[in-house]
C-alpha cells in the first residue's frame, strides 16, 4: 500500500484549518465546490487537505494550490495531527471514515456537508460527533430539530451557502429559445436516500421537454448517474443521450445538450425553467435564480409527504405518476405564466435568509475565526486546569 505522500512523516505540517476528505475520486464532487471558498480561508487560516486515497490525492492537487497530503491509514492520521497544532477540522460529508480524524482531542470539529436539500441524508446522526454543524438558514434547522432526537441545537451555526457567491463563467452558448433544464440526482446507496427520477421518468422528462415548440433542452445529471451500477437508470441514461442526439439531428440548430461534466451553477444562468429531484440543485436554483420556475420530481408518488419533508416542493409544479402524462403542457404553461413566483421568493428567505451575493462566504469566513478563537479558548483552559492553575 502507498504510505504518506506531501510531507516528511515526523516533520511538522503547519496549518490551522484541516480540510479532511478520506474517500474515492468518486464522490470529489462532495469537495471540489467547496475548494474555491477553501482558497479564500487560506490568506486568514493556513488550509491543509488531508486525503487517504492515493488517486483522490492526485486529482485534487490537480484542483488547488492549497497544500494537500496523503495519509492512507489511521496512524498515519494520528501522527500527522500529534506532530502539528491543528486548530479545526472541516468535514465536507457524512463519511464513516471522518471518525479516524474524529479521534484527534485538541481540535474543534465542523461538519459542512456539500450542499442544502432536504434528503434523508441532511440530518444525519452523525451529526451528533461534531463540535459545530454548518448549516445554510432555518429551513436546515428545522429539520435537524424534527429528525433527530437529544440533538444540541446550539451546535448550529447559520452561514448561508458559500458556494452560491461564486459566480462561474456561463457555458451554454446564447439562444433565443426557451432553454429547459432537466437536472436529475443519482440513486445514493440506500433506498432511503433514493430520490433519483432517471430510471422512472427521466426519458419521459425530455420527450416532453423536446416536443415543445421553440426550446432547447439541457440534461446535466449529477456526476455519479453515468459511473452508475444500478442497470435501470443506467438504461435510462442512455436513453436520454440518445433522445437528444436524435433530436438534434432532426434540427442541428436547437442546440440541445447533454453535459455530464463541469459546474452546474455555470448552467443555470442561460435556463429559463429548471426540472430536478430533491437534492441540493433546486435550492441552488432557488436562490441564484428565484424568478425561474421549477419543477420538482416524485418518484415515490407520494405528494402529501413530499410536501411535509421537502418544503421546496410547496412553490414548485411537481412530476409524478398523475402528472407526467400532461408534463409537456404543463411545461409551456409554466413558462408562459409563472403563478409560483410569489411563493418561491417567501421559500427562498425560508431556505437562505436574506444574505445577499458575497454575505455567505464573509459569514462562513467569520464562523471559522470564532471556531479558531474558541478552540484556543478551550485549550487554554484545559492546560490551565491540567496544570491546577485558575484559567483567566
């Protein structure tokens, strides 16, 4: 096995902050937004990225200039930390994995997940482990607080969504048509997690999409649907790119796209009505572009509780077993007249606050300094107390 690379072991790494991501390439997409708002903590609190797959390691020196390090095993891991004064960890999932840096006693641990949706997922108990869970605005406290029990609620800390202060080149070309954007999740692991509508509607989706007059259609699924193992919305996939390059050589000048690669917030700007699952790219969307309207997807074709645990669903059309069969009309009504505006604009102050372009990664910045300046605190005191002196 590959031991420990970016660094001499037994020589000091010096940072603050430690940016731990402990799995595979295939879930990089989990860190690689939150990379740029890393950049910009780096010129107050020197960042250092701890991996332990050799070929993660690899693609995310590739990504960014912040220095990175391999340490494949646990006691790698302890030794690193027990050579250095790491002030706070950052967790970007809910790995199992984070527990080994978990272990390390003298830092504060923050968990900022990838993303704001209402999944399953969001509200781990996981969450229970860490010193502070970053969240996006109340519409995440709330479901902390309705999901788990003997939670600490003081844990939270509201920062808005950093990620959504940047602002990515546009990468579709410029159009006069109406441009629908169909952007599904993927399967997850577990059925409880599972909000995916490829396998079920996906190709129904863009059939309605495409038969519409004066449009182009964008299909830009999350980045694990084609690495997919689960043969029905591989199927689905596939069928999808085949409907879109069938209809592209029908009429070259549409324009239609399958992107399965690059940033989705570089997709957003030039669409004029978005279709997705649950999963954090409707509140993305809600926020950056609140006079679009939205489509939301049910596959489990169960609307009373959609409604109850997903409150985006509450200003959006939603897609189902009743209502795929008219979705095309639906669709052009929607875009000719859009009756939900209203409602999103009062849902995105739910989800996000009133935080303003910039304000989300000056708060996040902010809550690392009071995260940094309370670890020191806490230490201060414990030698203090260890050294049976009055901690000041």
């Amino acid at each position: 096995m590959l031991g420990p690379a970016g660094y001499t072991p037994g020589e000091p790494v010096h940072a603050e902050v430690v940016v731990y991501f402990a799995d595979e390439p295939a879930r990089l997409y989990q860190l690689r937004q939150w990379l740029p708002v890393f950049e910009r903590l780096d010129g107050r609190h020197r960042v250092l990225v701890l991996t332990s797959d050799a070929s993660t390691y690899a693609e995310v020196r590739a990504m960014t200039e912040l220095r990175c390090v391999l340490v494949p095993a646990e006691g790698d891991v302890v030794d690193l930390y027990g050579g250095g004064d790491y002030k706070v960890a950052v967790y970007v999932n809910n790995s199992t994995l984070n527990f080994r840096s978990l272990s390390a006693r003298r830092m504060l641990h923050v968990h900022l997940n990838h993303g704001e949706s209402d999944k399953f997922c969001m509200a781990s108990n996981q969450a229970k482990a860490y010193d502070r869970v970053f969240v996006a605005g109340q519409a995440a406290v709330h479901r902390y607080k309705a999901s788990l029990i003997g939670f600490d609620e003081t844990k939270l800390v509201l920062v808005g969504r950093p990620q959504l202060d940047l602002r990515p080149p546009a990468v579709l070309p410029p159009t006069d048509r109406r441009t629908v954007l169909y952007a599904p999740t993927w399967e997850d692991e577990t059925a409880s997690n599972n909000y995916t509508s490829v396998d079920k509607y996906g190709p129904a989706i863009v059939r309605a999409a495409l038969d519409l007059p004066d449009v182009r259609v964008v299909y830009k699924p999350h980045p694990r649907i084609p690495l997919s193992q689960d043969a029905p919305v591989r199927a689905a996939h596939r069928q999808i790119l085949q409907l879109l390059t069938e209809a592209g050589h029908s009429d070259s000048a549409a324009g239609h796209q399958a992107l399965t690669e690059g940033d989705i917030l570089a997709v957003f700007p030039s669409c004029d009505l978005l279709i997705t699952d649950v999963s954090s790219v409707g509140p993305d969307f809600l926020y950056l572009h609140t006079d679009k309207p939205l489509f939301i997807t049910d596959p489990r074709n169960a609307p009373e509780h959609l409604h109850a645990e997903v409150p985006l669903s509450r200003c959006a059309d939603i897609i189902d077993a009743a209502t795929i069969t008219v979705l095309g009309s639906s669709l052009d009504a929607r875009l000719t007249h859009d009756e939900h505006r209203g409602d999103r604009e009062k849902m995105r102050h739910y989800y996000f606050g009133d935080l303003a372009a910039g304000e989300s990664t000056e708060r996040f910045l902010s809550a690392i300094d009071d995260a940094v300046g309370a670890r020191d605190h806490l230490v201060h005191w414990l030698e203090a107390v260890t050294d049976n002196r009055t901690p000041s």
